[in-house]
C-alpha cells in the first residue's frame, strides 16, 4: 500500500508539471516525452509491486488460516474449527469419537516425545481411512473427531472399523521394543436440526461403552448398564 501511495504521488507530481508547462505555454516536447515515461514506468513498477504485494498478503493470510485451523502437531482441524466445519455443513451425518487406548502408558513408559509420534501416526492412519467428503480433527490429547456428511449408522460403522483396524495394523516402535496401538470408537448420528453437543454427547457415551466392552473396539450404543445410569441422572 505504501509502495503505490508514493508512487502515485510522484506521478501525480509529473503530470501537473506537465500540465503547468502546458498551460503556461513553457512546453518543450523533449522534456514532455521524458516526463511522460517517466509516469509509465513509475505506474508499470507501480503495478508490478502491487501484485507482488496482494500476493504476499494472501500468502499471510493463507498461514495465518492454516495457524488457526489445524492443530501444530497433527496437521489436521483442530477441536474449534471441527466443530465449526460441522455446523458450516449443516447436514446430517455421522461422528466418531476416536480415543487412543492406555495412551498415558505410552508416555510414562517411553516419553512425552515417543507419545508425541504415536499420536502422529494415529492421526495419519485416521485420516487416511476416512472417505471424503469427510473430516478429522483432533479434540484434545489422544482423542480425534471424524465427521462423514449423509452417512448413516450401517455406514459410520463400516468407517469406524476401519480406522480402527488401520490404527491397530500400525508398526509402531520404540528403541526396537514394539508397542501395540489401538482406539476405541463411540459413534452417534447428528442431525442439523439439533446442536452440534447432542452428539458428541451420544458419542461419548457409546465411546465409554466401547472402553468398558474392552477397548479396541467400536460402540454404536451405549452399555445397558451405563444406559440405565444415564436414565436416572448418575452416568459418570
């Protein structure tokens, strides 16, 4: 902006030189055609400089977007801009609550570190198995959301077991000691008519079912046990 401002200036400077000149019948055709490319090429490195501009604003404004979105470690939505994309779809769909098994013993036997890789390709195998035109986002520490517009409950399923047979099949090692990767799944059905916290509060129920069946293993509904719970007000 400041580039073209100045430059304006000095054209607008030339140009009512040019004009004075001519009107007070001072011209000379030599100086005037000097002045006059003069203006062209200020203009000329005017626009080029602009453009080069615009484009490292809308390079700034593309990091700052990707700063905000994505969460640093994983690369995928982070829990604020997942939710938001959910409610921008404004569709029916299906969410998975994907929640890393015993992942606090990864990072209390082999560091915060070796955790943090873990989570990385957990993340990976998630969004690799998911179809578009879904979505992942990582919710917060070892749990990640998915979000597949129009599926219904036969579909989400079919999903959530295949990531969580990609997230098993991992080869994940420290100091060549194998360490077994595995997540549990709740799934719920969201309709656009309600808010989006009516189901992540169903999945999160079907996702304790899924921990409490075993882990490693997905839950479309919650344990009668729990479900009794919830019905009197004393789920945990």
């Amino acid at each position: 902006m400041l580039v073209r401002t100045a430059t304006c200036v000095v054209a607008g400077i030339v140009g009512s030189s040019i004009f004075s000149a001519v009107a007070n019948g001072e011209l000379d055709v030599n100086v005037m055609v000097r002045q006059s490319l003069a203006v062209v090429m200020l203009l000329t490195v005017s626009v080029w400089l602009a453009r080069r501009e615009d484009e490292q604003n809308g390079d700034r404004a593309s990091r700052l977007l990707a700063f905000i979105s994505f969460d640093a470690l994983t690369g995928i939505l982070n829990r604020s801009f997942f939710v938001d994309r959910i409610r921008a779809e404004d569709k029916d769909g299906a969410l998975l609550i994907v929640d890393a098994d015993r992942f606090k013993s990864i990072n209390d036997s082999f560091g915060h570190y070796s955790g943090d890789i873990a989570l990385v390709q957990i993340a990976n195998a998630i969004d690799v198995s998911t179809p578009q035109p879904g979505f992942v986002g990582r919710l917060g520490g070892e749990e990640f959301g998915v979000f597949i517009p129009g599926a219904d409950l036969r579909q989400a399923r079919h999903i959530a077991e295949d990531v969580r047979k990609a997230v098993e099949a991992l080869d994940f090692s420290v100091a060549d000691t194998s360490v077994p990767l595995s997540v549990s799944i709740g799934v719920s059905l969201h309709s656009a008519t309600n808010p989006v916290r009516v189901a992540f509060t169903h999945a999160d129920e079907n996702l304790y079912a899924a921990k409490r069946g075993g882990r490693n293993r997905v839950a479309t509904a919650p344990s009668p046990v729990h479900d009794l719970q919830r019905q009197i007000g004393i789920a945990v």
